[in-house]
C-alpha cells in the first residue's frame, strides 16, 4: 500500500517510457524505493570503484611521503656537512677567546700579547656590528674584565689611543661573522648554537660544540 502511494508521486507517461526502456524508475522514485530498485551489481561496482580511488590516492600519498622523506634526508645530510664547515671556520677562534677570558692565562686589566691581540682584532672586533664605534679613534690595545653589567662574566675591552675603553661581546663578533660568511645557514646554526649559556673547555664533539659557543 505504502509503495502504491508513493508511485502516484511519478507522473504515468514517464514510468511508461521507462518501463518500455526497461530501466527502474530509480531517479524519480522516493529513497526507500529506490534502495529497492538497486541492484547488488551495481552496488558491487560503485564500491568497487571508490576502493579504486581510495587505493590509487593512498598509493600516491604514500608514494609522496616516500619522496619527501628522501628529499629530506638529503637536506638534513646537506645540513650536517654545512654545520660541519662553519664550526671547522671558528673553532680556533672560539677556542682561543675562551682561553683568554677563562683560562687564567691572563688577570683583569692585563694587556693582550702581541700575537693574541692581533687575532682577537682580526677575527673578533672588526666583525662586531658596531665595531666602527667600538675602535673609535684607533685601538691602543686589548685587555680583559668584568662585564659593567653582569659583574660575573667575563669580557673582552677595547682601549682607544685616547685612553677611553668599551666591552665588546665575542659571541656577538662571531654571530655577525657567520651571518655575513653563511647568510643561507646563519639563522639555523645560530638558533642551535648561540643559545644557551654553558661553560665548557677543550674540545667537544659537533652536538656539545653550542656550548663552546657561550
């Protein structure tokens, strides 16, 4: 009885002109009839077709993911060999600002030798983003002190000819040095290399060589 009246709801010319096709009039008819109307065949096919699609796009997905991760380990690898390039760059460098301010080799107000003032000048001072005002006048010569602010660490001062001194920051020098060197790397090796404050001497491996750094 229920089919009957919902059958008056498909005008009599086109379930004529279906039935002469002989095609179910599944597209006019209401959802419950047309579940009845439907095939299993044809459900067969269309969820045989949307696995189909849902396999090839899995297979793409994967097949994409399987190429980004190459593609990134050939970045990562590229990255570890340019990390690996700066530091052999500054090492010495670091290595002896540390010995000067840290190694007791030197007292406060001592003037630098000859050969270490010249390297600190060279490969330190000049590249510090102020180091037109930090020279001044012209530099006398270097020494080291107490930072004015933060009484506990230890600086590099710079003695103009006209006898006035201003600290300088070796971490800044070798952060702009980088920066001007390696523009393509400088803000990755800076960010995992300048970070944190960690005393440390003698050598370290490239993981622990941030703390060399500070």
């Amino acid at each position: 009885m229920a089919s009957r009246v919902l059958l008056r709801r498909v005008p009599l010319s086109h379930l004529r002109h279906l039935r002469h096709l002989n095609i179910p009039a599944t597209s006019s008819l209401s959802p419950f009839l047309r579940r009845r109307f439907s095939s299993p065949a044809d459900s067969f096919s269309r969820s045989s077709l949307k696995d189909d699609v849902w396999s090839s796009d899995l297979g793409d997905r994967l097949l994409g993911s399987d190429a980004e991760e190459q593609l990134d380990e050939a970045d990562e690898e590229k990255w570890r060999a340019k990390e690996s390039e700066v530091w052999k760059d500054i090492e010495s460098t670091v290595k002896l600002a540390k010995e000067i301010l840290h190694s007791g080799r030197y007292n406060c107000g001592d003037q630098l030798s000859r050969e270490d003032e010249e390297a600190i000048v060279n490969k330190l001072l000049t590249y510090h983003p102020n180091h037109k005002d930090k020279i001044g006048c012209g530099v006398d010569y270097i020494t080291i002190d107490w930072h004015p602010e933060y009484r506990r660490s230890k600086c590099f001062f710079v003695v103009r000819r006209d006898g006035s001194g201003e600290d300088f920051s070796y971490r800044k020098c070798l952060r702009s040095y980088v920066e001007h060197k390696y523009p393509s790397d400088a803000e990755r090796f800076i960010s995992l290399h300048f970070t944190k404050y960690i005393r440390q001497t003698g050598t370290a491996s490239l993981k622990d060589r941030g703390a060399c750094l500070q």
